[in-house]
C-alpha cells in the first residue's frame, strides 16, 4: 500500500481546506473505510492525503426529524440504522437493506454516506433511499447544497458531488400515510459479495408504488408507478408483471462481469421484484 498523509481534523472548515488544498485532487475522505482502505490496498486510487471525517464535530450519527425531514448525519453506520425504532418502522425497507450489508464488523464501520458516495451500482442501501425520495446534503468551501439522490450517481464510482465537496447528511422526507416497503437482494456468498440484483419496493396508501433497482446497470435506478396498478391487491400476476416490464426499462446489466450473467439477472429482477411487490403490499396494513 502506498503511504498517505492521515489528517483527522475536528472542525468541517479545516476538513474542507485539507480537501480543497490538494492541488491534484488526491485528497479522498475516510469514514468507516471498508471500501476506500480496499481500493487503496489494491492500488486502484492512490491519494496523497485521506481526510478521517469521523472527528469533524459539525457531522453527527444521529437520526433525527428536521424541517419534516427524517435527517440521518454523515457518520451513521449500518449498525446505528438497523437498531433505530423509526427507521424500522417508516423506512423499513433501508432497515432491511443496511442489515444485509457484509457481516457484523463491517456493519459497525460502515456509514449511510460511505456507501452512496462509493457510488457502486450495486450499493444495498441505494434503492431503498431512491424509493423512499432521499437527498444528499453535501458542504464545500462555498457552502452547502441539496442534491436529490436520483441526481447523485452518475455511474459506478462516480456522483455529482463536486471535488472537496463532503456529504454531511442524507435526508428522508417524513411518510405520509401509511406505506409498505421491502428489500430484496440476491448475492453469491452472503456477508463477502456484492448484490447480483438489489432492489426496493415502496407502496403507499395512496396507490403509488416507487421500485428501485440496481446491479442491473452502471447505477442503481428509480421507476415510479402511479396507475396504482402494483399497489392493486386485487391486481392479476399478468397485470402486475406488464407493469414491472414497463419500469425494468432502463435495466441494462453488464455481459462481461464475474458475478451474473445478463440473462439471470434480469430473470432474478423479475421473480424478486413480484415477491416485493405482494410483501410490501401486506405490509402496508400491518
Ligand atoms: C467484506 C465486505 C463486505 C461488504 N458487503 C457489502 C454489502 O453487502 N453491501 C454493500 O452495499 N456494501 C458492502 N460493502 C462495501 C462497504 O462496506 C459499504 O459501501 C460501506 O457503506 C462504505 O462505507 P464506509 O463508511 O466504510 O466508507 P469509506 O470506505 O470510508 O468511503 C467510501 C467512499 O466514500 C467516500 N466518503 C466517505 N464518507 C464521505 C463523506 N461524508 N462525504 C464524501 N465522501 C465520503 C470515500 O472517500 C470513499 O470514496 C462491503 C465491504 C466489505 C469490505
């Protein structure tokens, strides 16, 4: 591993100077570090200086309502996610997605912002937050601004977010009503392997269903239907299957990785992606 300068300020100003001071943009941030310490390791980046953001007093682990937003600060691990009442409750789906991620150890380090911010299409947390409408909260040295999560990842490895820019929190507006959500994801080895297929279904008591995927493409994606449709128990399996065919379009998996072919990706989308459907319908009433 090459060497690097670790600076682990307190205050968020002197993390933004440090970031912003690097001249070839080789300054990365550290959370958790259960992706960036693997990529250093295996040479695919190799930064100067890494910026531990775990001191910085300004970002929080906490979960908490503002402003009619479910705020969750930049140091929340999955661990934290997983043990919190309201995140069951009203975000069940993220509760389910933050407990499938790797094995205990990990979950302990590894944060909510880490796991967008490594913009892997196959990140566990990332449909669920697209279907339950999440916005980052990111902060650079010319202040803060509100990206919506659809409009974060670009492809795998890659966001939005500008160099020197930090997330600080990931917000969740408030549920309205009452709403049903389901996980589902599909791995070779659990606890040491990425998803083959991750996917979230969000249905409302107001007849809308948001389904979100990824693996299936270079990032993970959000389809909405408001035909009311999916969230129709009295719906045939035809029915239901037409629709999801309709919002599995952008679906695009990769023919040459080592994980999944194309093919059973696709068929695994689909077979996931009825059993979520009928789930998150049962749990809108429970
Ligand atoms: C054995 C193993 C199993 C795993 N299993 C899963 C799994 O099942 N599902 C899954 O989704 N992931 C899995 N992962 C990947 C990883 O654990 C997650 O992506 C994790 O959430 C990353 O969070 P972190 O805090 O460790 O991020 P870090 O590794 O610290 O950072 C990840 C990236 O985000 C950047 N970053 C971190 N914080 C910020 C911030 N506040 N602002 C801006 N940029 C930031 C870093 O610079 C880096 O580019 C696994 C990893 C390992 C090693």
């Amino acid at each position: 591993m090459r060497a690097f300068v670790y600076e682990r300020p307190d205050r968020l100003a002197d993390a933004l100077a440090l970031l912003a001071g690097d001249d070839d943009g080789a300054a990365r941030p550290l959370a958790g570090g259960t992706d960036l310490i693997i990529r250093i390791r295996d040479g695919s980046i190799r930064p100067a200086t890494v910026v531990d953001v775990k001191g910085i007093e300004e970002f929080s682990s906490d979960i908490r309502i503002e402003d009619g937003w479910l705020r969750i600060g930049a140091r929340t691990t999955m661990t934290d996610l997983m043990r919190d009442e309201r995140i069951r409750r009203d975000y069940t789906a993220l509760a389910e997605a933050a407990a499938y991620v790797g094995s205990v150890q990990i979950r302990n380090r590894a944060t909510l912002a880490g796991n967008i911010c490594n913009a892997s299409p196959a990140a566990d947390t990332a449909p669920a937050l697209l279907a339950f409408g999440a916005r980052v909260i990111a902060v650079g040295q010319g202040g803060r601004r509100v990206i919506p999560l659809d409009d974060f990842f670009v492809r795998s490895g890659v966001t939005t977010l500008a160099r020197g820019e930090l997330v600080e929190a990931i917000e969740m507006p408030l549920p309205i009503g009452d709403r049903g959500s389901v996980h589902a994801r599909r791995t070779r080895r659990r606890g040491h392997d990425l998803a083959s297929v991750t996917l979230a279904v969000a249905i409302d008591d107001r007849g809308t269903t948001r389904v979100s995927y990824g693996s299936v493409g270079p990032r993970p994606v959000l389809a909405v239907d408001d035909t009311g449709t999916l969230a129709d128990p009295t719906a045939t399996d035809d029915a239901v299957r037409e629709r999801l065919e309709e919002l599995f379009v952008a679906a695009a998996p990769s023919p040459t990785s080592m994980r999944a072919s194309p093919e059973y990706r696709l068929a695994m989308l689909r077979v996931m992606a009825i059993r979520a459907v009928r789930d998150a319908r049962e749990r809108i009433a429970s």
